[in-house]
C-alpha cells in the first residue's frame, strides 16, 4: 500500500489539516515509508489466530443506568461545559453560522 | 393492492425505497455517560464532560441501553449478536463535540430481521414482509439553532451522547404507502417493547430515507438518502418528492447523483446538502477506547423473558381465542396504550361479571372503541379524566352485559357520571330495565287496544308497523324494558 500527493491532500482535508503542497511533497515519502514497515506484518502467517481486540484480556464493563451516578461523569455542569467555548450565549455554545 | 406506478414520458417508473430509522432508546442516562437524557430541560444542562468530548475522558457502556437494543432485536425477531464492537465514524460538524461518533459497522449488536406491515386497514389479507438489514446502537449529536442569532448558530449539547438504535431496513418497500406502513408498525413495535418511545414530534424517531427509480423489473437504480425525516407523512411526501425528480432528470438525459439530500417541508421538496460531498468517507476504526462487547446467555434470557406480547401475537389472539372482528383487534392493537386499556377493562368485566373473558371481550371492545369514545369526545372529556375510571367501566359494562341495562342506558348514564355528580351505583340500579314479563304484557294489551287501528294495518301486512309499537311500548316502560323480551312478546301479542 502506498499513497500519492492526491491522497495526502485528501486526508488532510477529512481532518480538517491545513497542509502546503510543500508540505504535502514531504509527507508523500514519510508516509509510504511508515506504511511499508508496518507491511512488514503481512508477512506474518496468521492462518487460524483470532485477531486481537485488547492487548490486556479484559472483559467490558457495562454501567448500570444511573443518572449523574458518578459526579465527575455526570450532567449539570454547565459553567463548566461552556468555560472554554470561544463565544458561549445564553447557555448555548455559539459557533459560526452552519446553516445548510 | 395494484403496484405503485409513476408515469413518465418514456413509460412507467418503480420506486424503491429503504429506511434508515434512528430510534432514540428509553434510558435515564446516556450510552457512555451517566448524565440524564430527559427531553426539554435547559441548554446544556445535561451535559457531561464526557459528553462534551473534554481531553481523557472516557465512554463506559450503558448496560439498559443495550438491553433495550437487544429486546428490539428480539422483537423482530433477528439474532443477537453474543459479540459486537463499537467502530469510530469521523467527521467534523458543530453538533459533535468529539469529532466522531461512536457507533457500530462491522460488527452490529443485531442482525437480519423482519417485520410484517399491512397495507389496507380494511383487508387483513393486504399484508408485506419488509425486511430489516441490522439494528446496531450509536450515539446521537447535539442539536443547532440557527435562528437565534444573525452570525451564530448555537449548539445544545443535551442530546449528545443519547443512545440511538439505527434500524436499518432492506430495499423492500415500492411505495410511499409501504413506507408509511413500515415506519407505522415498527413504531409500535417499538412502543410495545418500550425501548422507544416513538414521539415523532420530538425527534425521538427520525428516518433517513433512501430512494431509487427504476424501470419496472430492471436493476436498481442510483439512490439518493434524504436525511432526518421526523414523521409518516414527511417521509411519505420524500419518497414522492425524490421519486419524481428523479424521473424527471433521468428522463431530461441526466443522472441520478448518489448524494445527501436534505427535505424542505415548507416547499414540499428535496434539495442537496453540499456541505456533505465528502461525507461517505468516514474513516470508520474500531474504537481504541471500548473493548467488544459480549453477551451471555442469562442476559439474552432475561430480554426475552421481558418481552412483552407483541401487537402480531396479540391481534392474533384477539381474533382467535376472543372472537373480535379484524377491524375492532387492528385498533385495539395500533397503540400499545389502548391494547393495555382494554386488557385491564376485560380482565375487570370478566371478573365482576363472573364470566370468562371470550364471553364479554366483543362488549368490552364496542364499549371502548365505539360507545365510550363516543361518549368522551361528544362531553369534551379526556381518556385520562380520573372519573374514566376502571371502576366506573366495570361497572358500566357489567351492567350492560347482564342485561340489567340497555347499552343506549349505559352511554346516557356514562355521560351524566363524567358531566355532573350521581352515584353511579344508584343510577345504574335506578335505570334497571324489566324482564317481568307480565308488567310489559300489561303495557303490550293496552298499546294495543289503544291502537286497534294500527294493529289491523299491521296485521294487513304492513309490517313496518312493528317498530312503532315496539317504540309505544319501550315509552310506557319509560325505558326500562328489556329489548329483546319487548320483541318477543309483542311478536306473540300480535300473533
């Protein structure tokens, strides 16, 4: 697997990153480069091994449903929420105008 | 039910339509959070700093939310998933704080189910499988107000992190009537099981719909999904809508593009959402943050042991063991809500009344969907006034059963109770209709001798005449004889 300038360009918008092209030209080779070590791994035969989902074997936990059962993880914390919101009204966050 | 067919210039079109239904999951705390989900309560009131997506928190499951997931599962009947997994979809919109939502697409928590919808009230035969792709839970967004300010738009996080369950349907339906059909049923497929509480007008069901032409019988076409439609007749009018723009593009020598579409209501048409051309590519991983989920038996024991009859079974047996007509075991099956209302009242009658539930069912359900209905709306009273009680049906309706009141007596009685301040008991004992035989016969010879005239006529073959002397005699009874004893004896009086 390798990418190309298009393909950089392209990632970096879906995460929203401003990159150069310069910057892109750069990243092209880094990039291949990570991706062909990590390849190296298809070389592995796994025929038969479940792939792994955790390195810890661990079971998950479900929470009961409790509201604000755990204060640091609960709801009413308004101030908080909005403390560091570039523009906060009226309990609300604002953001610029997204209407469709 | 003929197909659904829509004329163009180059001949007849088929639609085909699939659903994608976000039902919001009854639960008093969020799928990864534990602040509260109740609808209505001030801006970002109920917001966590989990919710809020602040750096180093983390999501930790909510064991009803998957337990209302899995019952719904149940309940259409698919199976369940002993091992699903939470996938991260990637995006960027003001409405979601993390940058992503956790949901689940390689492995959903429910698989291929069905449910059976009816296309015609009236014919019981008129019914259509519609199959359902998965059911698999997610979170919900927050919600944008744009027209509260003339350069923001403002963002309420209260929905954030609200669980959801996206029940996907296949492409089945060819019709907006199957449409409709289909988001009504599981609807109240939804509201028998409570994992949803199936209010439209609060966004707590939401349908993205997906709409294709094609020539009848050929291959699918491109198909275009028109987001977050909030009710039966929205979702009815896109299919439509896209339908017909469809048409006409195709046939104008364009192309149907796969994209977002979003629905105007006020113009009753769809128009393209650009801001989401990129939006198919969500970069969707595994979610580092949870481990799989695993179920074991005892859990899915314990849904199924919780599932309530659902409205198929319970129509079923309406029909069956209680002997109700189609119609009258449809309505009282639509809403979970009456189907309760008339189990509690027959359960009541049948025991007051000493008999056996198939015996009264067929009173017991004209009572609530025809003769108390009727009495409710003419009086202006509510089916949750405290005097509509279970106690004052029962009676009502035991009364009536036994014959000791006339149904037309019931209903009179039923609307001086809700209206003014009788004893119900007094009245109903007060209003008791005779069977003694030999008072009605003695009001028969005298109405009879009043009107020889009449009883000539009658007797001459204008049998017409009949209701008139069963009426003079109801009056001399001043209301109280029994019907059907009036009948018999008049019949013998004039031979």
């Amino acid at each position: 697997m390798s990418v190309d300038t298009a393909t950089v360009a392209k990632i970096a918008a879906l995460a929203r990153l401003k990159v150069s092209e310069a910057e892109i030209a750069a990243m092209v080779p880094e990039l291949n480069g990570i991706l062909a070590w990590v390849e190296q791994l298809g070389e592995v035969d796994v025929t038969g091994v479940e792939p792994m989902t955790a390195v810890i074997e661990n079971k998950l936990r479900l929470r009961e449903d409790v509201i604000d059962a755990d204060p640091l993880t609960g709801g009413g914390k308004r101030d908080d929420v909005l403390a560091n919101a570039p523009a906060a009204e009226h309990g609300f966050f604002g953001v610029p105008k997204v209407i469709e | 039910m003929s197909e659904y067919r829509i004329k163009g210039e180059t001949g007849d079109w088929e639609v085909v339509i699939g659903l994608e239904v976000h039902a919001q999951v009854v639960s008093k705390s969020k799928l990864f959070s534990g602040s509260a989900t109740a609808f209505g309560a001030e801006p970002n009131s109920q917001v966590s700093l989990v919710d809020a997506a602040m750096p180093g928190m983390l999501p930790v499951l909510n064991k009803e939310c998957i337990r209302q997931a899995v019952r719904t599962g149940m309940a259409i009947n698919a199976p369940i998933n002993k091992w699903s997994r939470f996938d991260r979809k990637n995006y960027f919109y003001a409405d979601l704080p993390q940058g992503y939502q956790i949901s689940q697409l390689y492995h959903p928590l429910v698989g291929e189910g069905e449910i059976e919808v009816s296309l015609d009230e009236k014919n019981p035969e008129a019914v259509k499988t519609i199959g359902i792709e998965r059911i698999h839970v997610e979170q919900d967004a927050g919600k944008l107000m744009h027209d509260q300010h003339p350069t923001m738009s403002y963002v309420d996080l209260n929905r954030s992190g609200v669980a959801l369950m996206e029940i996907v349907s296949k492409p089945d339906m060819r019709s907006p009537a199957e449409a409709g059909a289909y988001l009504r049923k599981l609807r109240t497929i939804l509201r028998y099981v409570g994992s949803c509480d199936g209010n439209m007008e609060e966004g707590s069901m939401r349908a993205d719909v997906n709409v294709s032409v094609r020539k009848p019988g050929a291959e699918f076409g491109t198909r275009t999904e028109t987001k977050n439609v909030n009710s039966v007749r929205f979702v009815m009018a896109v299919v439509e809508q896209e339908a017909r723009r469809q048409i006409d593009l195709i046939e104008d020598g364009g192309t149907v593009v796969q994209e977002t579409r979003l629905y105007d209501p006020d113009r009753n048409e769809t128009r393209s959402m650009r801001s989401k051309e990129d939006a198919h590519d969500y970069r969707y991983f595994p979610d580092p943050d949870l481990l799989p989920l695993e179920l074991d038996e005892a859990f899915l024991a314990e849904c199924r042991a919780s599932l309530p009859e659902l409205p198929d079974a319970k129509r079923a047996r309406y029909e069956g063991p209680l002997g109700l007509s189609a119609y009258n075991a449809n309505a009282l099956t639509a809403e979970v809500e009456t189907a309760m209302a008339f189990e509690e009242l027959l359960a009541s009658v049948a025991k007051a009344s000493g008999k056996g539930e198939a015996d009264v069912a067929k009173r017991v359900a004209n009572w609530l969907l025809s003769e108390r209905a009727g009495v409710l709306s003419a009086n202006n009273v509510l089916a949750s006034d405290p005097k509509n009680s279970l106690e004052a049906n029962t009676a009502l309706v035991v009364a009536a059963e036994s014959g000791a009141i006339s149904g037309s007596k019931a209903k009179e009685i039923f609307a001086l109770y809700l209206t003014g301040d009788i004893d119900l008991a007094k009245e109903i004992e007060a209003n008791q209709q005779t069977s003694d035989t030999g008072a009605i016969e003695a009001a028969i010879a005298k109405i009879l001798a009043d009107n020889a005239d009449k009883v000539e006529q009658y007797k001459g073959g204008k049998e017409a005449l009949f209701g008139f002397f069963v009426g003079q005699t109801m009056k001399a009874m001043q209301g109280k004889a029994n019907p059907g004893v009036v009948n018999e004896l008049l019949k013998k009086a004039l031979g």
